[in-house]
C-alpha cells in the first residue's frame, strides 16, 4: 500500500472539496518522524504544484494535569512491585523457623527462606516478560480502558490480599501460603506488564516530554523506594509493621493512578493526541470534478500495524534498548550489592548499616532519574546507530564493577578499592542508563506512522523485559566468578 493511500485511510472522515478554486484538501496525521532524511517518505504522496501545510487543532485544556498523570502513572508502574521486593524482613519472618526460639538474624536460614527470593524473581521475570511481549503483539486487539483500568483494579486487588496477609498467622501453613504468594505474584507482574506496555504505546502518540514523564516517574519511583528502605533501617520498626506499611502505600497509590487516569481520559488534551493529534494539511493542484469525490478517498477502515514493518523501522531501537538492559541488570543489583566500602573493617554505622543502601540503591536510582531528565531536554543523539556505539561502550563498566572492592572473591582480583571510585562508576552507570533508556523511547515512534506509534513503544517495552530478563540470568553468572 502505498503513501497515498496510507495517508487518506488514517483520516477515516470526509472532506471539503470548495468549488470556488477547485481545490481538494486532505489530511493526514502529523507525527512526522525527526530524521530529515526519511521525513519525506512518511508525508502524504503529493504533485509538484501542491502544498502541504500543518494544522494543528491542539487544545490547551488538560494538557498540565495530562502531563503529571503520566508523571504519577510511570511512578505507578514499579513503586508498587519495589515495596512488595523490599519488604524482605517481613518474608523471612513469614517463612522463619517457628520451632526455634532465638531471634537472631544471622542463624541458618530456612529452605523456605532461601529459596524465596529466587523464586520471586523467576516468577516475576517470567510472566512479566512473556505478557510484555504478548500485549506487543496482541494488545492493539484490546481497548487502552481495559488494559490500564482492568490491570490497576486488579493490582489494587492483589495489594489489599497481600496487606490482609500481614496480621494472619500463617506459621502453621507456610508452605501454602508460600505458593499463595508466588500465585500473587505471578498474576500481579502480568497486570503490571500489560499495564506498563499500554501506558508505553499510549504515550507514544504524544510529544516527547510525556515519555520522558512515564520513564521519569519510574526512576522517581526508585527513588521514593530507597528512601524508604533507608527510614526503615533508621528507625528499626519490626517486620510486620514495615510490610504493612509498604502494602498500604502501594495500594493507595495505585487507586490514586486509578482516579487520575478517570479524570485525564476525559480531558479534551489527551483526547486529541488519542486520535491522532496534529495533522497535515495537503492543498492539491489537481481538480475535483466530483463533489464527492473526496469522500470516496477517505471512507476506508482505520490502518492496523504491521508488526514487521514496524520492526523494520526500530529493531536498531529495540537491540539496543534490550543491550542496554542486559548490561546494566548483568551487574545490578545482583553484583553491586556484594561491594563494600574500603572501611568495612571499622563496623562504622556508615559502613555496616548505610552504605549498601545509600550508594547502591539511592545513587543509583538518582543518576538514573536525572539521566532520564536529560534526555528529555536535549534528546540527542537522534539517530539508532550512535545509541547503540554508545551502549556497546557502556559494557566496560562490567568488568569495573566485578574487579570492585568486594570480600567474596574468590576468582577476580580487587583492582578498584576506594569508595570514591566506586560511587562515581556507580553514578556514571546510571545516569548512562537513564539517559539512553529515554532516547530511545523518545526515538522509535518517532521513526514510524502514526497509526504504528503504539505499537512501536509496545515493542520497545517488551525489548526492554527481554534485557532485564537475560540480565538477570547473566548475573547469575557473574556472582559465581567473582
């Protein structure tokens, strides 16, 4: 199908056709991409003689409040998934020893207790990435209302089951409880996908500052975790009253992301960028003899996305972005949490109570916000190929953090052994992250048709899971050669 045709089936209404100059006006969507180079084949086919002009009906009203919801929606996506993984006193309590007495943390841990945290990560990485890559392929079948409400409700759903859990004694069932949980999980990282897929391709018919909201919010929202990790440890309160805590606020945050999301729907801003937004404007010199001719052109059904078209456009965006994830998850937090400050050997407070949390976790997830940031303003480089010289580059961070100061080596000599040096390589490391990540979110709607938009960010949210995922794996890995 060519250009022409595209242009005019995107549309879907008819036209004016003014007989006084004989002119034919047609319109089509106008998220042209950047690049220069290509931005002629995505314009409406055209004679020498016409022109074509932009039109923009964009409304003011909502667009502020559409803005900050996004913002409160990335938040939404992991804020609440981070508190239910921090809470990791409250699961080893769950599942201690209630034969023993002693309440001594360093006694020997439980099969439960050990194998939870990886069964965690395993169900949550599985179902989270397989559904990612499900809504990219299928999710354009189902309407945005029901994959963000739908997903939220039953999020919000999951968290008042898990809060109720919090003052049940369930010593005399761990082991069922423990399945309970991992069922919990598994159905909550599939609402979280599909929800963080949707709200991806959403908010790639808008304009770039709203991406850079949705990935902004997530990395504030590792921020807002790590600041609560570190209240917890300040002032010690008890397993029982952290998680609860922690379940309470992700579940009213989620509903606040619900009542939003309601009120922004109805905003005539997000409105317009829904269906389609600017739109160009093509003035033809050839005449209409037929006054409905117009019409004709233009009834036709709405353009679906071909998924190898849009493949063809962004794979450099998406190999790069799941590049991107693979390093970075290859190291963090799997590999980082190991390190240790050079002044381990005094037991400080500093060294035995804050220095994990503060530098791996706080400065991390701050180089990575503000990365995020930056990319939102200068939204340079442009084009798919420097991204990825760039993200091949960032691997060399790998082997800095393996030889970082560390007592479990067994294999790898300590070749970095001053916290200075670790906390810059720590803050360079995130802020690369941030920073790419966004580009290249920014980027691949850009380098398609409207009516791909969503589905190209969908596809980039689904490279992004693949990443995580295999980084994981190679993490695993990785701490065995330490």
């Amino acid at each position: 199908m060519d250009n022409n045709e595209d242009s005019e089936r995107l549309l879907g209404h008819s036209q004016d056709v003014e007989d006084d100059d004989d002119q034919l006006d047609r319109f089509v969507p106008a998220f042209a991409p950047q690049s220069i180079n290509d931005e002629d084949d995505f314009l409406p086919e055209c004679q020498d003689q016409d022109q074509v002009i932009l039109i923009s009906n964009e409304p003011t009203t909502g667009k502020g409040f559409t803005y900050i919801v996004f913002y409160l929606l990335g938040i939404g996506t992991m804020t609440p998934w981070n508190f239910f993984v921090t809470a990791e006193d409250y699961w080893k309590y769950k599942f201690r020893n209630t034969t023993s007495n002693s309440t001594d943390p360093d006694d020997e841990l439980t099969p439960l207790q050990k194998s939870f945290t990886c069964d965690l990560a395993l169900a949550a990485t599985i179902s989270g990435t397989t559904f990612l890559i499900l809504n990219a392929i299928y999710g354009h079948h189902v309407s945005l209302r029901t994959k963000m409400l739908g997903t939220l409700w039953i999020i919000c759903v999951l968290f008042g089951v898990t809060t109720g859990f919090v003052e049940i004694n369930t010593d005399s069932w761990q082991e069922q409880f423990f399945l309970i949980t991992l069922g919990i999980v598994v159905i909550l990282n599939i609402s979280a996908a599909i929800m963080s897929g949707a709200l991806y391709g959403v908010a790639g018919l808008f304009p770039s500052q709203y991406m850079t909201a949705v990935v902004s919010g997530q990395a504030l929202g590792g921020i807002l975790t790590a600041l609560a990790f570190i209240l917890v440890l300040a002032f010690d309160t008890g397993p029982k009253i952290t998680a609860f805590v922690f379940f309470i606020v992700g579940g009213v945050l989620i509903l606040l992301c619900i009542v939003c999301y309601l009120a922004m729907a109805r905003q005539p801003y997000f409105k317009y960028y829904l269906d389609g937004g600017d739109k160009y404007k093509v003035i033809s010199a050839i005449p209409s003899h037929s006054r409905h001719g117009g019409e004709e052109e233009t009834g036709g059904m709405p353009l679906e996305p071909i998924m190898r078209e849009v493949l063809s456009q962004i794979y450099i965006h998406a190999v790069c972005l799941a590049l991107l994830y693979v390093t970075t998850l290859s190291v963090y937090p799997a590999v980082t949490v190991l390190m240790q400050s050079e002044y381990s050997d005094q037991h400080t407070e500093w060294t035995d109570v804050y220095y994990l949390p503060v530098v791996n976790y706080l400065f991390f997830n701050c180089g990575d916000y503000f990365g995020r940031l930056l990319a939102g303003w200068f939204e340079r480089p442009v084009n798919a190929e420097t991204s990825l010289l760039i993200t091949i580059a960032r691997i060399f961070f790998v082997p800095c953090f393996l030889f970082s100061n560390t007592n479990e080596h067994h294999f790898m000599p300590t070749l970095i052994k001053h916290d200075s040096t670790f906390i810059t390589m720590m803050i360079l490391f995130a802020l690369s992250n941030g920073y790419i990540t966004n580009i290249l979110l920014i980027m691949a709607p850009r380098s398609v048709k409207q009516h791909e938009k969503e589905l190209a960010s969908s596809i980039m949210a689904a490279a992004l899971s693949v990443g995580m995922a295999f980084g994981s794996l190679l993490s695993l890995a990785f701490v065995q050669m330490l």
